[in-house]
C-alpha cells in the first residue's frame, strides 16, 4: 500500500505541472486532469496522498516511478522499481 500512494505521488508530482481545471474528488482532496489522467492531492495534517485514476494498463514488473518535490527548503527525490 505504501509504495503504490508512493508511486501515484511520484507520477501526479510529474503529471500536475501540466494539468487542467480543479475540481473536488472522491477522497476529499482537489483534482485536476493532467494529459486525460485525473490527480487528486489529499492532505491532512502532515501526510500528503496523491491519487491517479485511469492508468491504461497495471504497472508491469520493472516498472519505474521517480518522486520528486521541493518545499521547506528540502529537496526529496525517492526512486521506485516494481516487484
């Protein structure tokens, strides 16, 4: 569980630059359509969730997602690959 949220994290921070209008979504956060993949952000207190729905096929073996983020002055980059 933890490392799928990790990888929907990974790709909307990737996907969210160029995204579309917000709207509210299934989980309480906001959503936007970024290249016809709806995001949704989530956060509550000090934990942020991202959701991305409509993906054309499951994540295959060796499939690999890069997090990335800026804030607070921190630079996170965390790298994934698929059992």
């Amino acid at each position: 569980m933890i490392l799928r949220a990790l990888m929907v994290a990974a790709l909307s921070l990737t996907l969210i630059a160029n995204a579309d209008a917000e709207t509210k979504g299934p989980n309480g956060g906001i959503v936007v359509k970024a290249e016809d993949h709806p995001v949704e952000f989530v956060f509550r207190d000090q934990e942020i969730v991202f959701y991305v729905g409509e993906l054309a096929a499951p994540l295959g073996p060796k499939a690999r997602v890069v997090f990335s983020s800026v804030f607070d002055g921190h630079n996170l980059q965390a790298r994934f690959v698929t059992p």
